[in-house]
C-alpha cells in the first residue's frame, strides 16, 4: 500500500504560488522536471514579521 500523506505536484505549485513563486512540473527530455522558483525575501522583514507574530 502506497503513503498517501506525501505532496503531489498540484501541491507543490500551489505553495510556490502562496509564496510569490511559480513551479513548472512535467516530462523533461528523458525525464521528468520539478522546477520550483521562490523570490527571496528581507531578512529584516521577515525578522520583524516573526517578531511581531511572536508578540
């Protein structure tokens, strides 16, 4: 029997896309790709949101 508590590609690109990113999934050549991308964010920002969550 398979685990079915893993993340599927649907998944995936729909937390790259909560994030401001994108995924590209799907047949590659020979293979198969997963290409995920996530604009970086401030330290400082991100910092004073943890800070404020935590408050």
């Amino acid at each position: 029997m398979r685990d079915a508590s893993g993340i599927g590609l649907a998944d995936i690109e729909e937390r790259a896309r909560a994030l401001g990113g994108t995924a590209v999934c799907g047949p590659y050549h020979e293979g198969w790709r997963v290409f995920v991308s996530i604009p970086k964010t401030d330290d400082d920002a991100a910092a004073s949101a943890t800070t404020k969550e935590n408050v």
